[in-house]
C-alpha cells in the first residue's frame, strides 16, 4: 500500500515512511492511495473472532509492504496486552437498540490508547531496523500526552519532550504524564496557554534545521497510523451486532475528526454503517460546516469535555479530500483561503455526499450534565462528560431510526474527570486501581517560559537523537 498526500505535493510513501513523517512535507495530511474492501463473506467470518484477530485482518492490508504478517501479529498481542478488559473493546447495551462501546480500558483510561499503543511498538521497531534514534514532540490539553507518554516510555530509540500549558491542565491528566520515571520522558510545564504550547510546537516543527537535525516527528492525530489503528473497534462492535447483515449507526465524541474519520474508512471498507453522527460541545465547527458548507474557525471556549475543546478539525482535510473526488489541488486551494481569508466554503457537490452519511449534532455544557444524570438515575452506570455527548447525540439520532442500532464511543473513562460527573450524580467516581497507583508516584517536570529559544535548546540539549553515539 502506497500513501499519497491531500494536497499533492509531497513524495508518495510506503507506510513506515509515513509514520516516522507524520505531516506530508506539504502540509498536507497522507491518506492510502486506495482503500481496501472487505466483501460481505469476510465480514462474516470474523464473527466471534478476538480483538486482537480482527485487528489484524484490518490492519494488515495498510501495512502489508512495510511488516511482515507474524511479527505484526505479535506487536498487536503486545499493544493491547496493556488493556485492563479481556474483550479489549466491549459492548455494554444502555436502551433498546443504543449500546455504549466502551473503549476508556488502556492504560490511561481514554480511547488514545488503542492508537499509541500500537504506534509506540510500530515506532520503535522501524527504528531499531533502520539504527535511527528519534526525538517525538507533541503539544497536550489533556488525554494525548498521557497516552504518548504511556506508549513511549523506556522505548530504546526514541525521547519523548511533551509541551503542557503549566497550571491548565487537569491534576489526574497532569500526573499521568510527569510520574512517567523513565529517563527518555521529558515533561515541560510552559508558562502559558494551550495555544502557546501548539505555536510553540510548530514554531520548532517550522525550524527546519532543528526537526532534521534532532530527528523530530510528531504522534498528533493526524499521524495515519493513529487513524488505522482506530478503524479496528468499529468492525468489532459492528460484527457483534449482526454486521454486515444489520446496518448500523455510530456516535462520535469529535475534536480532531480522527475518530470519524475512521469510522468513515470502516464505511468505505464494506461495512454497512447507515449514520455517523459527528458530536461535539459548544466548540461546534464541524456542525456548522455540515450545516451551511463554510469552514470558519472560532475562539474555543472551555468546556466539560475538555478533549473535544478545539477551533481547527485537522483530520477534516482526509473527508474533504475523499469529498472532492482526490482533487488535490481543490484541497491545496481550500486549505489557501482558510490561511488568507480565515474560512473556506464546500461546494454543494462536496456536501451532498458528506450529508449522505455524516450528521452533526451539538450538545451544550447542560445537556452533558443531564445525559450522565440520566445514566446515573435511569440505569446505574457512570459516563464521562465525552461519553455523554456521544450517548446524548445517539439518542436523538435515533428518534425515528428505531430499527438501527446506535453505538456511542465512550471515549474516556469517568475517573478522569470526576467534578463534572460528581456534580451531576451526587456520587463518587471510583479510581480504578492503575490510577491510583500513578497518582502517587513521585512527579517529573521541567518548568520553562514561552520562549523557542529556551525550548529548543533544552530539547537539543536532553535529547539523544541526531547526536554521535
Ligand atoms: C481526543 C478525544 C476525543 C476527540 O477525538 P478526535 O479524534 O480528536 O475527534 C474525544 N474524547 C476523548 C476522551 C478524547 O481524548
């Protein structure tokens, strides 16, 4: 499998390169150069199969020219060994005909897991075969650096520098990065806001001679690898539910667009999704756009479900580029007014199709409270506030679509946010026990000011990558 880029301009690489690349060199995001399909027998047959054997079947078809089929059978038997439930992914019924898919069982209770625990083992490998060390940098508002952190650490050729806003982030979400002890984990506290961290970021992403000399690649959600890795969960819950046989729906706490997306290539794989309802907070950009076809940023206003908290949708651009028809220049184009002019409008022929199957749904900052409430009251079962949107997006999407099952991602676990839940049920939110554990461990963090300068040079200080050994 070949990977191409939306905007056309970057060479056209096999999977590892992609990788180890994360964005295209023209800052577009790669995509494969065709879709593999899975024909209604095959759907069957994996029927009663395990996480882990559905997962490879999906999986394989992207990486076939880069590993080879045993040893990625042992790095998925590895990845998802960390997770805390047999099932991996399991299926929990809320109504009739609403199910929550539980994907919060990793081992930083959110869905980011089931992508960077694979990628950290995918990452390293391809290193290790090359003799190449690398230095991963990333920006966090929360659940991503966790996860990074989680899948990285202790690995052999890799350092891991994490950018947090210092004194902005979450006490469980900043423990779970900065109690990592490993040596190739650096956490910089930044003295400003998310934007800073993100700017700062790209600022040393932009530097050319830093990313090349210090090896510097990225594990953000627009790395495809991320994405693959999250197609597996909807053929399992999908097939658990009578696909291909039965047509089905999905809900989908959105940010990014990564998760989505990946429902989307499920659907572009062969299976029989009818819906995918894209849910997001009060920061509602994708709404709007599926709404009126303009693509127009806004300032981000904080919420309960602060992973969902964004102004850009960056994995957007992979729908768009499917939408109009792999044009990519139509991509290079739109992705240009958004620069110049701060939006870009979709032509009819690009949303006709994208209403086809996507919905938006917006659900505000009470509406989350009462769907945990209800939860809480209803059925005695405790979600998140991310959780929460998707189930409160798939019960009105199946208002008068009765006879198709509707699976909500329940992206993140309560314990990771237990003001918001507490508030609504009155109740105490139980600490699995792995958290409490990391909650004590001692904390490693290095404080620095918003300065590239002072950043850079710590990054090219402590790192082991782009260095003789
Ligand atoms: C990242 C995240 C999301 C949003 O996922 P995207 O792929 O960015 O759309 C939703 N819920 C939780 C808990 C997350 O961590």
């Amino acid at each position: 499998m070949k990977y191409v880029s939306t905007r056309g301009q970057a060479p056209v690489l096999e999977f590892e390169d992609v990788m180890l690349a994360g964005l295209a060199r023209d800052g577009g995001l790669y995509v494969p150069e065709s879709w593999p399909t899975f024909s209604a027998e095959q759907i069957s047959a994996l029927r009663g199969c395990s996480y882990q054997e559905i997962a490879f079947q999906v999986m394989f078809p992207f990486v076939s020219s880069s590993i080879e089929e045993g040893e990625f059978k042992e790095l998925i038997e590895q990845a998802y060994s960390s997770f805390a439930h047999r099932a991996v992914a399991p299926l929990v019924q809320m109504d009739d005909n609403l199910w929550l898919l539980e994907l919060f069982h990793g081992p930083t209770l959110a869905f980011k897991d089931f992508a960077m625990q694979i990628l950290g083992l995918l990452m390293d490998r391809a290193l290790i075969k090359r003799g190449e060390r690398a230095t991963i940098l990333g920006a966090t508002s929360g659940d991503t650096g966790g996860a990074a952190i989680e899948a990285f650490r202790g690995r052999e050729q890799i350092d891991i520098f994490i950018l947090h806003p210092h004194g902005r982030v979450s006490d469980v979400q900043r423990r779970q990065m900065t109690t990592a002890q490993e040596e190739n984990v650096f956490n910089i506290a930044l003295e400003g806001t998310f934007d800073d961290c993100q700017a700062m970021v790209k600022g040393l992403f932009n530097d050319h001679e830093f990313r090349d000399g210090m090896k510097v690649t990225g594990v953000n959600s627009i790395n495809w690898a991320r994405i693959m890795a999250q197609i597996v969960y909807y053929f399992t819950a999908a097939v658990a539910l009578g696909s291909p046989n039965r047509p089905l729906s999905f809900a989908v706490p959105t940010g990014n667009f990564g998760d989505v997306f990946a429902g989307f290539v499920a659907h572009k794989m062969g299976l029989p999704i009818k819906t995918l309802a894209v849910a997001t907070n009060v920061n509602d950009i994708l709404v709007r756009t599926l709404e009126t076809g303009t693509y127009k940023p806004d300032g981000v206003t904080a919420t309960y479900s602060p992973s969902m908290d964004i102004q850009v949708s960056s994995n957007f651009e992979r729908l768009m580029f499917e939408m109009a028809g792999r044009d990519a220049n139509r991509i290079a184009s739109l992705m240009n007014d958004l620069s110049e002019k701060g939006e870009f409008q979709l032509s009819e022929n690009e949303l006709a199709p994208m209403r086809d199957l996507f919905v938006g749904l917006r659900i505000n900052e009470d509406e989350t409270v009462s769907r945990i409430k209800a939860e809480y009251e209803d059925n005695h079962y405790i979600i998140d506030p991310h959780s929460a949107i998707a189930l409160e997006a798939g019960v009105r999407c199946l208002k008068g679509n009765e006879d198709t099952p509707m699976i909500a991602l329940a992206t993140a676990h309560p314990a990771k946010f237990p003001d918001v839940v507490t508030k609504a049920t009155g109740a105490d939110v139980l600490q699995p026990a792995r958290l409490v554990a990391q909650l004590k461990s001692e904390e490693r963090v290095t404080r620095l000011p918003n300065d590239l300068a002072e950043v850079s040079q710590f990054i090219g200080d402590k790192t082991r990558a782009g260095k003789v050994a």
